[in-house]
C-alpha cells in the first residue's frame, strides 16, 4: 500500500522539478559569463597597458638620447632630470604588473624578455650621458645612438608587439573556449529541460489521477447520499491527505445525518403515536356516551333549545378534534374548541361549573399545535373543580410576551400539596402515568411531548399549585402566523 502524502508536498515536488533545473543551468551560465567577462577584461588591460609602450616609448627615449648626443648643455638638464630613466622604470613597473597577471609561459616568458631589454638599454643610456659631457665623444654616442639605443628600442618595440599579438590570439582562444562552454551548456540545457519537461509530465498526471480518481469517488458517495442511502462510506486510504481527511470529514457527516434521520423518523413516529392516543383520549366513548345521554334527557324535556346548543357543541368539538387531519389550527379555532368543550360539561355540571375565557383577538391569526389547550382544561375540571365538592371557576386566558404566545388555564379548585405536584411534573416529563393509575399525568405528557416535538425543547407547560387553593398551568409556544 502506497503511503499517503500530502497533496502540497506533490505539488512542491511537481515544482521543483520543473524550476530547479532551470535554476541551476541558469547559475551556471551566469558564472561562465562572469569567468568569461573576467578573464576578457585581464587580458584587454595587458594589451592596453602594452600597447602605450609599443610606438610613444621607443619615440622618446630615442629623442631624449638624441638631443643628450647632439646638445651637451641640455644634455646636462636631461640628465639631472633623470628622464631616459624615468620612462624605462616606467616601462619596467608597469611590464613586471604585467608578469603577475600573465596566465601562461609563452606571456612569462616574453615579459622577461622585455624586461632584459629595458636592463640592457638602460646600462646603454648611463654609458652614453656619462660621456655626453665629455668633448670629443660626439662621433662615438651617435654611433652608440645609432647601434645601441635605437636598436634595443626598437627590439623592445618588437618584443612588446610579439606579447601584444599573442594576447590578442589569447581572446580568439577565450572566445573559442567561451563558444565551447556556450554549446556544452545548450547541450545540458536540452537534456535537462527534456528529463524535467519528461518528469513533470509523469508527476502531473500522477497527481492529477490521484486527485480525480479521490474526487470522482466522493461525487459518486455524494450522489448515493443526496439520495437517502446514508450507509455509503468514502474510501480514500490510499489518497492524498488532504482527500482523506475530506473523505473521513464526509463519512462522518453522512453518518451523523443518517443518526439524525432516523431520530427524526423516530420522533416522527413518536409524535404520531402520541398525536394517536390524545385524539383517542378526546374521542372519549364515556365522554361521548354522558353527552348523547344528556342530549336525550333534554330532547326528553321538550328542551329544544338546549338540545340545539348541546348538538352544536357537540358538532362543533369533534370537527375541531379532527380538523381535517391538519396538525396546526388558529389560536381563534382552538379557543372555539374548549369553548365548545366547556359548553357540553356546563351542562352535565351546572352546579359546580363555571368558566370564562379572555384569549384577545389579536392573537387568533397565530398559529398553535391542536388540542393543546383542551386537555388542560380537562384536567382542572376532573382532577380540579370535580374534587372540591362546591362551585368551581375556570380561567382561560392568554397573552404575547417576548415573540412567544402564552397561555394561562387556572382553576380554584382542591390543588395539589407539594408531594403530589411533584409527582405529576414527573409523570408530566417522563410519561409514568401510563398503567399507574395517573391519567392526568399521562395526558399532560402527551402535550408537553408534542409541543417539544413540534416547537423544540425550550417550549412546553410549567405548572404551579396550592393545595385546596387551586392550579395553574402555564403554556409557552412561538408565536407565528399562518
């Protein structure tokens, strides 16, 4: 198995591999030019530095030893003056500079020569102002002029000539060399260029395979996934780093997404099935039954009238109950649904029942989740008005407070001691009214559990009671319309 990498550190490889070669074919013509330039700049000093010695040299030193033959008195000037021998020092200094720059024997060689010459000339030079003073010697300095001076001047003129040739064949052969070096180099450069063009190209595409082969599989996970099959994994083990943290990145999302779908489906299933035993609850057959009984003893008594109000009710309650299957009524719907529902068990109970409901009409275009005010009312009639054997009053009313709807069902009915109201905020919570003989507890569980399914933790019922004194329930939801 081929150890991951990370994609960075491959693109970095991929570029040096195409920079790195040109930079050093590029150092290196760099420094041949520099080597070039410098040894080109030596050898055009030597021929400068030369060549004021090859015709200005022999000229004065010829006229100067002339004019010491030919005029005694400026003879005696020219020699307290020291000036043959100041231009043969001269001429020494400068050939002797020349000796430590000479990179070859021929150059060494001839640069001794030259440097013999200006000895011999001038022990030439000091024979000839010694006797320049002296009358007499004119004939034999002209001859000594002629044979000694001009001579060795000239030959001095040749042999600075012969190194002036032979340096200038010097460039022809740095220029021959340059040329060699310049062909060497486009000869490596080819190459080089050829091996990094060659190498580029194989890590590109690998790099690139790698990453459409990781790329394609993750699209071909991310389509299974966008169409509900949660259990695709992506597997890039093999990949680049980068994509295998993209893939476990992506595997764990899908696994997440699929938990959180089947909670959802679980809460789904939750919410119906509690939704289920609520509207069994309401559509209570005994509830039913006691209401067609009353309608009967009514219908019985010629009470026309009260049969009217009671069958309306009665039609009334359950079209809310059921609401043609719709989970969210309008509050102004629900408020129609208790209304009703207190209406038909005023009747059964007139002499212990009384209620009032204040829910204001700005508040009935909002939405609210059904039968979620009913079975509270409920609850502070049977469980509330029923056990204080005497007249009992109950409350509905609610309010909007800070973006939530809030409702308020109170009753002044026995209540419940602190044991006890613990006891059914437990059941309330945690749904243990079921099969323990605590109805009330059960039923308000299935409302706080749709409210928490439906709007979300933060919502539900909070309730406060005194014992003998009465109960309040209290119901949070958000407030949005239709």
């Amino acid at each position: 198995m081929e150890a991951k990498s990370s994609l960075n550190k491959r693109i970095n490889v991929l570029l040096a591999v195409c920079f790195v070669p040109f930079a050093l074919i590029t150092v290196y013509l760099l420094f041949t030019v520099y080597r070039f330039s410098a040894r080109y700049d030596v050898v055009v000093n030597n021929i400068t530095r030369a060549n004021e010695y090859s015709v200005d040299f022999k000229e004065q030193v010829d006229y100067t030893m002339y004019v010491i033959v030919v005029n005694s008195e400026r003879a005696s000037e020219l020699v307290d003056t020291q000036l043959p021998h100041t231009l043969i020092t001269e001429a020494r200094a400068s050939f002797r500079e020349l000796a430590d720059y000479a990179d070859n024997d021929y150059s060494r060689n001839q640069i001794r020569r030259i440097l013999t010459s200006l000895d011999t000339l001038e022990a030439r030079v000091e024979e000839i102002e010694a006797d320049a003073q002296i009358s007499g010697m004119y004939d034999t300095n002209m001859e000594r002029l002629d044979l000694n001076i001009r001579i060795l001047t000239e030959l001095i003129q040749e042999q600075v000539q012969e190194y002036i040739y032979h340096e200038a064949s010097n460039l022809e052969t740095l220029r021959e060399g340059i040329r060699a070096d310049v062909n060497r180099t486009l000869s490596m450069s080819v190459l080089i260029c050829a091996l990094s063009i060659i190498g580029a190209l194989f890590l590109s595409r690998k790099i690139i395979a790698r990453l459409t082969g990781g790329l394609q599989q993750l699209r071909t996970v991310t389509r299974k996934a966008g169409h509900g099959d949660f259990s695709v994994r992506a597997q890039l083990t093999d990949s680049d780093e980068e994509l295998a943290e993209l893939g476990d990145g992506f595997n764990q999302m899908v696994e997440r997404i699929g938990e959180l779908v089947e909670d959802i489906r679980v809460e789904q299933l939750n919410l119906r099935a509690t939704e289920q035993k609520l509207l069994q609850a309401q559509i209570n057959p005994h509830f039913l039954y006691n209401t067609l009984d009353a309608i009967i003893w009514l219908a019985e008594a010629k009470q026309t009238e009260q049969v009217v109000n009671m069958v309306t009710a009665l039609s009334d309650f359950f079209r809310t109950t059921l609401s043609k299957g719709r989970d969210y009524i309008t509050v102004q719907e629900e408020e129609s649904h208790i209304r009703s529902y207190l209406q038909i068990q005023q009747f059964r109970y007139q002499d212990i029942l009384e209620y009032e409901i204040e829910i204001p009409p700005k508040m009935y275009q909002y939405q609210i989740l059904k039968l979620t005010l009913q079975p509270l009312v409920e609850n502070a009639l049977y469980h509330g008005i029923k056990n204080k054997r005497g007249m009992g009053h109950i409350k509905v009313s609610g309010h909007i407070e800070q973006g939530r709807l809030v409702f308020l069902v109170q009753d002044d009915g026995m209540g419940m001691t602190k044991e006890r109201l613990a006891q059914v905020q437990k059941a309330m919570n945690k749904g243990e009214g079921e099969g323990s003989g605590d109805p009330s507890g059960f039923g308000l569980f299935n409302v706080v559990e749709r409210i928490r399914l439906n709007y979300g933790a933060e919502y539900g019922i909070w309730i406060s009671s005194e014992y003998r004194r009465g109960t309040e329930v209290r119901v949070e939801i958000p407030a949005k319309k239709n």
